[in-house]
C-alpha cells in the first residue's frame, strides 16, 4: 500500500520589508530550505522584493498587513481607526487592544485589505498564491476570526 504523498510549504513572510531580508529569503528559496514568499505590500523594498520573486519565479502570496508601517489604502489620505495620530498603523498590540476596545471601523479594514490586495497584483501582475497576516493580525482577542478574514 502506498502511503499519500506529504509536501512540507515552508514560507518566508515580511518579502519586501527591507532589501536584506529579502537577499537571505531568496537565498534561502535557492537553496531549497523555503518554498514561497508573502509580500508586505507597505514595505520599504516592496517593488525590488517583487521584481525578485518574479525573475526566480519564486511562489508569492500576499501578507496582509493592518499593524505596522503605513497604509496603501484611503485611509493614508485621513483619519482613520487603523492609524495613530502619526498615520502610521497601530502596531501589533495597539491594533488588538482597538479591536477589543470595538474601536476599529471594520469597513475601514476591508478597504485597506482590498487596497493591499490591488497592489499585490498590480506589482506582481496576478493574484497571490496565498494570503496570510503580519503578526498575527487574523486572529483576533478571544481566538475569533472575523468575517473579513
């Protein structure tokens, strides 16, 4: 009897947040050691990060991001629930103690999700292979998942 054939994905977030994280990802794709990529749309190397994942046609998803940096959606243009007072993205616990709080417009959310989401295509000419969150965004206080997600 043969047994089903187990394939181990191994992907490297934070593609594109900085051009020498992304030289030690693409090295490790080369090597065999990692198997596809999520892009940080809002990173500082996003468009170099994507330029290498298609030259060595490296597997890329998107990582959606609501917790550090800057938007690239309407909400980098004003106020908006997702941001401080700076424009910059709440951080990793300062967006989970706003959502616990009730103090994110969900609808604000979608928005940027969405805007990510145009970019990725936009700068890899195609939909992700796969999406997943920077720093545990996804999942929320309390272990639940909203609908967004």
């Amino acid at each position: 009897m043969s047994r089903p054939r187990v394939r181990l994905v191994v992907t490297a977030d934070d593609f594109g947040y900085c051009p020498r994280r992304d030289e030690g990802i693409v090295e490790a794709f080369l090597a065999g050691a990692v198997t596809s990529v999520s892009l940080l749309v809002n990173g500082a190397a996003t468009e170099s990060a994507a330029e290498l994942a298609r030259r060595h046609s490296i597997p890329t998803g998107l990582h959606a991001n609501l917790s550090e940096g800057r938007p690239v959606g309407p909400a980098r243009r004003g106020a908006s629930s997702l941001l401080g007072p700076e424009g910059f993205f709440l951080g990793k616990m300062g967006f989970r103690e706003a959502v616990a709080a009730g103090d994110v417009d969900l609808p604000q959310v979608r928005e940027e999700l969405e805007a990510q989401l145009s970019c990725f295509r936009e700068l890899m000419g195609r939909a992700p292979t796969h999406v997943d969150g920077h720093q545990h965004v996804h999942v929320l206080p309390g272990g639940q998942t909203p609908s967004w997600v």
